[in-house]
C-alpha cells in the first residue's frame, strides 16, 4: 500500500487504515483470487484530510460508522479496479458537500451499502469508470441510481463515450435529457 506522508492519519483513523492496508489479503480470501490480483491502494493526503475534517464534532461511534461506509466503499470499488485504486471516489463525492446534499452518515447504513453495491453493478455491467461517476458526482455525494443508469444507457445507445460526458459534468451531477440532448449536439459538432 501506498500512503503519502504529508499529513498524518488523524486519530480514530488507526483501525481503517489498518485494515486498508490489510485488505488485499481479506480481498483475496473473500473473493477467491491471487493476492496480487487486488490492486493496491494509494491513500492519498486528501482522503486523510477529509478525515480529520469529518471526524470534528463526532461521537467515538459516528466515527466508527464513517470508517466502516469508508472501508466498505473502497472494498467494493476494488472489484472494478484495474491495476491501482485510490481513495478518490470516496473523496470525490463527500469531501466538500454542497449545501443540501446527503452525507456520508446521513443514510442508514444498509441502503447506503445498497446504493454502493448498486453503482459497482452498474460499472460493471457497462465497464464505466468508477471516477467517471464520482468526477461528475464531486461535492454530491451518491448519485441517483436510477438517473445514473438512464444516463449510462443513453450513452451506450448513442454510442457516447460516458467519460466525454461525465469531464464535462465536474460537480455538476447526472445531467437531465435536455441537458444530455444539448451536450451530444456539443459532442457532434466537436467531432466533424
């Protein structure tokens, strides 16, 4: 595992980042591969920022909980990963929230893993990027399942690379029909 060493892991990260150095080996045993099949993580200095700035204010118990949706995220992100995996998705959507979104804790655990579990299926059943979704989704947390899948859908039927998309959709969400007719138009023009 690779950690940058600019920021040191805030108190109460101890057990996560443990066990996120850990995981390959629990990775591998749970889903049957060669340890050397799970890519390697990177925890980078943004993900252990926003984990001192989240951890202000909470209980030892909400901290717990944020660590446990953390690790679970990542884990499920590993099943899609290629060669390497970062701590980017969880940052992307949930550092720097926008006013009225829904965080991080804010969801019972079970449908926040649902929704995860929801958004892995989907990159896997189109082969999207996971930071293609999670770049789009910066500041907003989890993306809406079902507009995400109409939008991916679209894509696929349009013959539209989801990712000349979702660059343009920096922080700006899963763009409506409208907006989708007026960027493949965009997209169109660029190409002739």
């Amino acid at each position: 595992m690779n950690m940058e060493k600019k920021f040191t892991p805030p108190e109460g990260s101890e057990i996560l980042i443990r066990n996120l150095e850990r995981r390959q080996d629990f990775l591998a045993r749970v889903s049957h591969k060669e340890k050397e099949e799970i890519p390697e993580i990177v925890i980078k200095d943004t993900f252990l920022r926003f984990l001192k700035q989240k951890y202000k204010n909470l209980s030892e118990d909400e901290i717990h909980d944020l660590n446990n949706r953390v690790f679970m995220m990542l884990n499920r992100a590993a099943s899609i990963a290629n060669k390497k995996q970062d701590t980017a998705p969880v940052t992307s959507m949930f550092s720097f929230t926008k006013k009225g979104v829904v965080g991080i804790l804010e969801k019972e655990y079970q449908e926040f893993k649902n929704q995860m579990k929801s958004i892995i299926e989907l990159c896997e059943q189109y082969k999207v990027s996971l930071k293609s979704i999670t770049g789009m989704q910066y500041g907003l947390g989890m993306p809406d399942i079902v507009e995400l899948t109409k939008l991916v859908q679209w894509c696929k039927d349009k013959g539209i690379d989801l990712k000349s998309i979702t660059g343009m959709q920096n922080g700006l969400g899963t763009p409506d029909v409208a907006r989708r007719i007026e960027l493949l138009k965009l997209i169109k023009r660029s190409t002739v």
